[in-house]
C-alpha cells in the first residue's frame, strides 16, 4: 500500500508543476496515512516487534548498523510528515511560497521509502529471522496478526484506492 501511495505522490507532484497548486484535502489525507498507517502501523510492528525483539540479540555489526538507519529513517520520515503538515497549514492560511516546501516533502518521502522498504524486505527482515528460534519466530508472527488485528487498514486501502482514482 506505501508503494501506491508513493506512486500518487509523484502524480501529484507531477500535477503541481502544472497546476502551481495543491488541493489542500490531498495533503491532508497523505498526512494522516503517513502519521497513521505507516507510522503507527508500519513502523510500529518494527520499532516495537521486532526492533524491540532484535536488542535482546547479539546482532552481527551489519545487521545492528541495518537497523539503526532503519530507525534513523523512521525518524526522518516523521519529521518529514510533521513538516509537511506545517507546510500545509500555511499554504491553506495563503503563504503561496509553501507551495514549493510541500512539493519538496512530497518529493523527499516518495524517494524514501521505495529504497527504505527494498532495505527492510530485502536486506534485513529476512536475514533476521536466523537469531530467533522457531518458537520465538512463532510467537513474534503471532503478535505481529494480533497487531494486525487491533488496527483498521481497511480504511487506509480505501483511502489509497481513492486517492490514486
């Protein structure tokens, strides 16, 4: 789903460079997904799943490294969203010249997180699985359905089919 949205962000980029505008619904809505789904939702099954489970293992330094600029991108990425909410109450308030500052934090998470989820599906995820034992790996997929299963992402597809239409 971070995928579609990535790809709804260039379109609007895209459409911005036309238009020198941005419907102010739009970053709203990216704001919230990006708060909500991918923050609390995403990175919330890592930083407080995984992440958390992994401190308590004695990870190979390019693993531990792996995961501390996992961390450091999460942080980038909700400073970003932070950033671009602020963007987006001053462009609503008529400061025109914001117009560019949210083009650009558009442009900053939607080259982010294609390469950022690559490195966690890819690089990491996978290879980690060999510190934890099959009871532990076990117990770990357990939470993460349970997490699953206490936070709504049916409305965030919603939102994603809505705003790629």
């Amino acid at each position: 789903m971070i995928e579609k949205m990535v790809g709804i962000l260039e379109r609007e980029i895209n459409k911005t460079v036309a238009t020198r505008s941005f419907d102010l619904n739009f970053i709203a809505a990216v704001v919230d997904f990006f708060r909500t789904y991918v923050d609390r939702y995403h990175h919330g099954k890592e930083e407080g799943g995984l992440f958390k489970a992994l401190s308590n293992k004695r990870l190979s330094d390019a693993d531990h490294k792996m995961m501390l600029e996992l961390e450091e991108e999460h942080a980038f990425a909700r400073k970003t969203v932070k950033s671009l909410e602020s963007a987006r109450e001053e462009y609503a308030a008529g400061k025109e010249e914001e117009l560019n500052m949210i083009s650009d934090l558009l442009k900053m998470l939607a080259a982010l997180y294609p390469s950022h989820i690559c490195k966690e599906d890819e690089q990491f995820f996978i290879p980690c699985m060999n510190y934890f034992t099959q009871d532990e790996q076990k117990t770990m997929l357990d939470d993460f359905m349970e997490f699953d299963r206490n936070f709504t992402i049916n409305s965030y597809k919603r939102i994603v089919e809505e705003l790629g239409s």
